[in-house]
C-alpha cells in the first residue's frame, strides 16, 4: 500500500476554498429579509425576518470564516508535503552510492 500526497491539487483546493469564501463572503442573502420586514412594521413577521436574517448572517460569516482556515489548514499540508518531499530527496542524493 502506498500513499501519494499531490501538492499542487492541496494548493489547488485551498485557492478554490479561499475563492469560495470571497465569493460568499461578499453575498448578503439576508438583506431581502431585512428590506421586507421594513415593509411590515410592527408586525410579529417583521420580527421574525429580522430575526432570520441575522441567524443567516451569522452562519454565512462562521461558514466565511471556516473556508478560510480550511484553506489555511490546505496550504500547510502542502508546504509540510513539499518540505518532507525535498528532505527525502536531498538525503536521497547525498547517500553514497554503492558500486554495481
């Protein structure tokens, strides 16, 4: 059994993860809730919209927020690779070779 880490699909997924937090990020889904319930004053709906769209603002950050570290975590795993890849291959190189 072997394993083969592929560095550049890891740091091709965390620049998809970090495009899809930039992308959502710059959404606001939750502003047709808040623009309805200003069409409703002093109607329990109006609460509730306004209620809804802070829990969607609140997710949509805490999701932002974890695409990025993701994309964090991605990186790493791939400058790790990269460094664990060239060490194998400088002590590799710097072996003596044995006469055939």
């Amino acid at each position: 059994m072997s394993f083969d880490a592929e560095i550049g699909d890891l740091r091709a997924s965390a620049e998809a993860a970090r495009s899809a937090a930039d992308q959502t990020g710059a959404l606001d889904p939750a502003a047709a809730l808040r623009s309805a319930s200003g069409g409703l004053p002093g109607s329990t709906a109006a609460g509730v919209l306004g209620q809804v769209a802070a829990r969607w603002d609140a997710e949509r950050t805490r999701w932002v927020t974890r695409a990025r570290g993701y994309a964090t975590d991605l990186d790493a795993a791939a400058t790790r690779y990269a460094a664990s890849d060239g060490a194998a291959r400088d002590a590799f190189l710097a072996a003596p070779q044995r006469p055939r």
